[in-house]
C-alpha cells in the first residue's frame, strides 16, 4: 500500500507541475512561485481556469488521485491502530 501511495504523490506532483506551467505562463513568474510553494494554490486556480486552459480532464484526474490518496492514508492510519 506504501508503494501506491508513493506513486500517486508522484501522480499529483507531476500534475501540478504542468497545471503550475500554465499558470506560470498566464499569471506571470511571481505566482508560478507562489504555486510552487502553495500547491493548493495551484490546485484552486486549476480548477477556476480549467475551460480557457483546456485543463479539465487534467484536474478531473487531479482530483480522483487526491481523492484516493486521502481514502488510502486514512484507512492505513485506522487500521494500524
């Protein structure tokens, strides 16, 4: 379970960088950083901007990865009570 965990963190980590391109490219170098250090930053701005930067698919797997890695770590810190 350790390692699918770690895959998907590199799953979502992958996606940020290309959602944090194209917000790099639209919103300028200073919010590319601030996206860089604030990944829910990133995630939210996706999310808003995702028809005029063709990134819906993008964010809809974003969000399932996320979605799964939450489900995941809370079973594994149930379960190994």
């Amino acid at each position: 379970m350790l390692v699918l965990a770690v895959l998907l963190g590199l799953v979502i980590i992958a996606i940020d960088g290309i959602v944090m391109v194209k917000l790099t490219l639209r919103e300028g170098f200073f919010k590319g950083m601030l996206g860089l250090l604030f990944i829910p930053y990133t995630f939210v701005w996706g999310w808003k901007y995702s028809r005029s930067e063709d990134l819906e698919q993008t964010m809809h797997v974003w969000t399932v990865v996320l979605l799964v890695l939450i489900v995941m770590i809370t079973l594994a810190v149930i379960f190994n009570r």
